[in-house]
C-alpha cells in the first residue's frame, strides 16, 4: 500500500508476517515502512508522526549524497566481484576460518551478513570504504561462521583478528553509507 505525505513523498507500506515491530526507512524519493501483521494505517501515520524530525534529517542527508548511475553501479559491481572473494579467501586462510561461497550483491541495508551454513554474502558498495573497513567487513562475516551471533565469545573473536580495534573499526564504519 502507498500514500503520499507532505514531507516525504510516498510513503510505501509493506506487511511482513515475520516484522515485531515497525522499521521505517527513509529514501531519496519517499519512505519505505515494514510492518507487522494487523498494524493499521492509523498505527503507522502515528508512528510517523513520532519519529518525523529524525526520519526528515536522514532523508535530506541521503538527498545530499550524490546518487550513483546505473553505469557507475555495474562498474563497481564488476570491481567487487574481482576482488572480494579474493580478499575473503585470503583473510580465511590467514586465519583459518571456512566457508561455503561468496555472493556479491546489491545491498543497501548492511554491508555483509553470513547464512547458517556459511555462505556469506557482501554488499558491493563496500568497494567505497578503505581497505582496512573491507577487511574489517569481511572479518567481520568470517567470525559469523564460529559464532553466529554477537555473543561476546564472538566479539572475544572478532577481536584477535582485528589487533583489538574490533569496536574502533565498527565505529569508523559507521560514518559510511551504502549507496
């Protein structure tokens, strides 16, 4: 369902039988909202409503960043996939972790994510950060493989593959965007 909002454009709701709560992302041209099953239009204008101020602020910053082409994408595509599983065979043979294949996508919600049987998967907007915070992505996914969670068995981890700035490098992450 869609409708439109004096701030944000178009509003495009979406119910997901799995959603606990509501998850309301802003984008260039609109806002995206998930919803749990049941909730109502009413639920989500309220919600909205709420969290206006803050929703507004990202959407102006994403509108700030200069959007990629369809052409620079499938250039950076074809970049990632020559490099990243390189880099991820790499780093597991230099630590010794294993794991199933290595898919390159399209990602904009998160830069990388590990199945429960290994198969890890990484955004390949991770071709703009420095190297040092691919590695840390990669490093990152490759410890979801001992641990899939973030226990503190797999912080402990993340860790010593990470001379200790595991939480330092997650920081400086965070001042990057997918897209």
């Amino acid at each position: 369902m869609t409708y439109q909002d004096s701030d944000f454009g178009t509003v495009t709701v979406t119910v997901n039988p799995r959603a606990h709560s509501i998850i309301m992302r802003p984008q260039v041209d609109g806002l995206r909202v998930t919803v749990f099953r049941g909730a109502t239009l009413e639920f989500v204008k309220l919600t909205l409503d709420k969290f206006r101020p803050s929703l507004l602020s990202k959407q102006a910053a994403l509108r700030a960043r200069p959007q990629l082409s369809r052409e620079e994408v499938e250039k950076m595509r074809e970049e990632a996939k020559a490099l990243l599983p390189r880099k991820v065979a790499e780093l597991a043979h230099l630590y010794g972790f294993s794991y199933t294949k290595v898919t390159i996508r399209d990602s904009k919600t998160r830069w990388g994510s590990c199945s429960g049987r290994n198969s890890l998967s990484l955004s390949l907007y991770l071709m703009q950060v420095p190297e040092h915070l691919q590695d840390y992505v990669i490093l990152h996914e490759l410890c979801h493989t001992v641990h899939h969670d973030h226990s503190p068995q797999f912080w402990a981890l993340m860790d010593s593959v990470t001379e200790g700035k595991a939480h330092a490098l997650r920081r400086e992450l965070r001042r990057y965007h997918t897209n």
